[in-house]
C-alpha cells in the first residue's frame, strides 16, 4: 500500500510539474494606449521562438457610422523591426476591429518595447504609443 501511495503521489506531481513547464514557454505581451478618437490593444502571443499578433482598435466617438473604411499602421518605436499595417479596414457596430495576423515572426518583441500607431480615417489622421501592461 505505501508504494501504491508514493507512486500516485509521484504521478501527481509529474502531472503539475508538466502543465507548470508547458506553460513556461508561452509568453503574451499586451501592448495598450489611447488618443483622442481612437484606442488600440496589440497581443503579441510569443510560443516556442515564434511572434503572432492580434489586434484591437476601439473608435471612441459617436458617430460610427460616419466611418466607412479606415487604415492603421504599427512599428515599433524602439527598434523598428515590428510593423505591420492594414488599408479598408471596418468597424463593427460597437465601433470596434479586431485582427489577428496569421504571419508568424521569429521571437523580437520585448516587454520594454513601445509601439507606435497610426490611424487614418475620412481625411482625418491621429498617432499615438501603445506600451506594455
């Protein structure tokens, strides 16, 4: 009975020590700011040396409607090896865009990197810094 118990006992503890190491290798950075008209969330999901990116753009005005198509564009301030951009964009009734890339990056962006977006909408334009929490 008592190996029984210490072998059970060894199980269990592999079993968490497992979901504890999966878990070591993922790592998502969440990118968030705001301007005047618009704010934006960027995750970058980082797994085993690979980057994806999802994206999250939020009008902040009332008249949502007004806004056909827009365009955004995001780099990195600090070192400018991460953009990527998008032209006829749409809202949708809550006035938000959600996107995730299906491009897969090789592991760069850090936690102490800043990104920088720009929105351009009905002849209008605004950019502002997006930064880690």
């Amino acid at each position: 009975m008592i190996s029984v118990k210490k072998l059970t006992l060894a199980t269990i503890f592999l079993v968490i020590l497992l979901l504890f190491a999966c878990q070591a290798n993922e790592n998502d950075l969440m990118f968030v700011g705001e301007g005047e008209n618009w704010s934006s969330k960027v995750t970058v999901n980082q797994t085993d040396g690979d980057e994806t990116y999802q994206i999250q753009i939020n009008y902040k005005g009332h008249s949502i409607h007004d806004i056909e198509a827009f365009s955004y564009y995001v780099e990195t301030k600090n070192n400018g090896v991460f953009d990527f951009s998008q032209n006829d964009a749409s809202l949708n009734k809550e006035g938000i865009y959600i996107y995730k890339l299906s491009v897969s990056n090789s592991q760069s962006t850090t936690v102490k990197d800043e990104l920088v977006i720009k929105v351009d909408w009905n002849g209008n334009s605004e950019d502002f810094t997006l930064i880690n929490k």
